[in-house]
C-alpha cells in the first residue's frame, strides 16, 4: 500500500505484507512540486472558485453551507459516471491553423 517510493522506505510492512512478496499493489502518488510563487497570487484564483462552488449549491457564504447541513436543507445531485461523462467536454474536434487573417 502506499506509492511505490513508499512502499521501497517499509510501508508494505504496515499493511502485514511480507518484504519480499513479488507482488505488490501500489496505491498513491509520489512526486515533487518545484516552488511555483507565492500563494499570496493564488487566493483570488481560490476565493473565485469557491465563490463559484457556493453558487452552484444555491448558497452565499461557508456558514449559509455549513448550517444547511447541519439543518438538513443541503441538496446535493448524485450522479452516475455516465451523467459525469456526458457533462464533460466531449467530440471537439481540433483544428490547427487559422482560415482567417488578423
């Protein structure tokens, strides 16, 4: 269990699996993300997305969300893999090069 990297440094030996076992399943992600700035420049980007999430559920505010689930007024859309793959962007075609002049 874990990454492969993780599983190399003794974490198979949580899950009661034997060291030298020729199988192994690897669950996780491991990886590294060089500094991409400050996360002052990333707070817009975030508050707008959270904005946005609000307004998708009909609400204004993290306290109007938390109550309306506390006071079972919270409504959220369950829907199978196929309504997900069908909301997705799916049939675009791309098309290089630009048939008109700027």
């Amino acid at each position: 269990m874990g990454s492969k990297e993780a599983m190399d440094k003794g974490s198979s030996t949580r899950y009661l699996m034997n060291a030298k076992e020729t199988i192994r399943v690897e669950q996780g992600v491991s990886g590294a993300v060089i500094d991409k700035g400050s996360l002052y420049q990333f707070l817009p980007h975030l508050h707008m997305c959270l904005r946005q999430a609000l307004q998708d559920v009909g609400m204004t505010s993290l306290h109007e969300l938390h109550m309306a689930g506390i006071d079972g007024n919270l409504r959220l859309e369950k829907r199978t893999a196929a309504a997900q793959a069908e909301g997705r962007v799916h049939t675009v075609q791309h098309v290089q090069g630009s048939t008109y002049s700027r």
